[in-house]
C-alpha cells in the first residue's frame, strides 16, 4: 500500500519499540519520516534503514520533554521538508514505584516526558497540520483504561494524554486535524529492559494487564498507526484504540 505518498510524517521515539516499527513502516507506505529520538545513534539507525529500503527519511535527536528542543525539533523538519502531514507521539518512560515510597523527581520525569512533552510537540506541529488537514496519533496505554499496580506516575501520564488527545479531537475537528490515541497492552519492547519494581509489588496483580492472546511485536500497533494517519482513517478523531489482546476484556 502507498497510503501516504506525498506526505510527511514526524515520528517520536524513532529509535526502538513502537516508534521504530511506526517510522518503518509508514515509510514503506511512501511518506518521507522524520524520526526524532533522545538517542542519537538509534534514530540514525532507523533512518538509514529506511533509506536503505529506498525511503526517504530524516534523523534528529530532540528531547521531547524540553519545550526549546520541541520547536526546533518541528522547525528542522519544516525546513527539510516543506509540510507536515502526521505527527506520531510514541516517545515515553515507563517506572514503578511504590505510590508511599514515590519520589518527586521520578514523578515529574514521567510526566514531563509522557504527558508535557507530547503537549509541546502537538502545539508546535497543529498550525502545520491545520494547512494540510493533517493527523495526530499519540501513544496512551492500557495504563489509561484500568489501574496499573505501582504504576501511578504512568498511568497518570497517559490518562492526561488520552484527555488532552480528545480536547485537541474536538478543537480542531472543524479545522481538519484528526487526533487519536493507540493504546498498546502487553507488546515486546525494550521499555522494560532494565526496569526495576518496588519491593512491596504484587506480582499477583500483573495478569490483569497482560494480553488474552500473548505478547505480541511492536509491529502490531504500528499498522494501526499507518491507518490512523492515513485516509483509511479520515472518520476517526478523538478515539483510543485498544492494541492490547483483549487486555481488559
């Protein structure tokens, strides 16, 4: 399918996971991808291998979670290419902590890059989007539908993200720009690489959140992405699709 030929499309948390499968695969459907990620050897990683597969592709390493780096972050990718037509937020951070144990700064971490900095980024990018009746797909989470045991910071993060994509959904829906929410339950991404728990979890409580069906590849949200952006999704706006295997069936 060449659902997105002619357009361009900014991709947050380019560099693995989720956002790497987005970059990738809304380029094999012909939209130039500007791939934006903290890390800048991994974001370099998956433009070239866009372009390796003969697509086109731009990397920048942005920090979503400093309004500065935000702007110029939406700037470059103006001045490269001229339009924007679909902003994908799936940038994140994912911590558990014991909600009495939790600590100031882990708390605000979370929220300034989850929820603040997919703010900053769909600020900067609506006035373009507005020019090209463009789309905004930004990354909740099961964690925004049902609790998620020492996962208050988070689940708080992406519950405002879910709220704020719905308000955008509604003040723009007149003006052309679509917004929706993917919320991924129990897919394979080096997120939890490394991740500590609190010592009071609950390992009991964990089945809840976990899919009917298995843990499935970051690829599975990432055709869902690729519909919400294109026109095959052009009646969706202020939606949270579930990509979760049945999670909270």
């Amino acid at each position: 399918m060449q659902r997105l030929e002619g357009r361009t499309v900014l991709v947050t948390g380019a560099g693995s996971g989720i956002g790497k499968a987005s970059a990738l695969r809304i380029a094999s459907e012909g939209a130039s991808v500007f791939c934006v990620d903290l890390n800048g050897d991994a974001v370099e990683a998956t433009a070239a291998q866009i372009r390796s597969a003969a697509g086109e592709a731009t990397a920048c390493t942005g920090n979503l979670a400093d309004e500065s780096s935000v702007n110029e972050t939406v700037k470059a990718c103006i001045d490269r290419y001229g339009s924007l037509h679909g902003v994908v937020n799936m940038a994140g951070v994912l911590r558990f902590d014991d909600t009495e144990q939790l600590q100031a700064n882990h708390w605000q971490k979370v929220i300034d890059v989850n929820l603040t900095g997919t703010m900053y980024l769909c600020r900067a990018a609506l006035p373009h989007l507005v020019q090209t009746q463009g789309s905004i797909v930004n990354a909740a989470s099961t964690a925004a539908l049902q609790g998620l045991p020492c996962g208050v910071a988070y689940s708080a993060s992406k519950g405002g993200v879910l709220a704020m994509t719905r308000s955008i959904a509604v003040e723009y829906a007149k003006r052309g720009v679509r917004a929706n929410c993917v919320c991924p339950g129990d897919i394979n991404t080096n997120m939890t690489d490394g991740i500590g728990f609190p010592e009071t979890m609950d390992f009991d409580l964990m089945p809840r959140i976990m899919s009917l069906t298995g843990a499935k590849s970051p690829e599975v949200v990432a055709g869902v992405i690729a519909m919400l952006i294109s026109d095959d999704g052009i009646h969706i706006t202020g939606e949270d699709i579930r990509v979760d295997g049945g999670t909270l069936s």
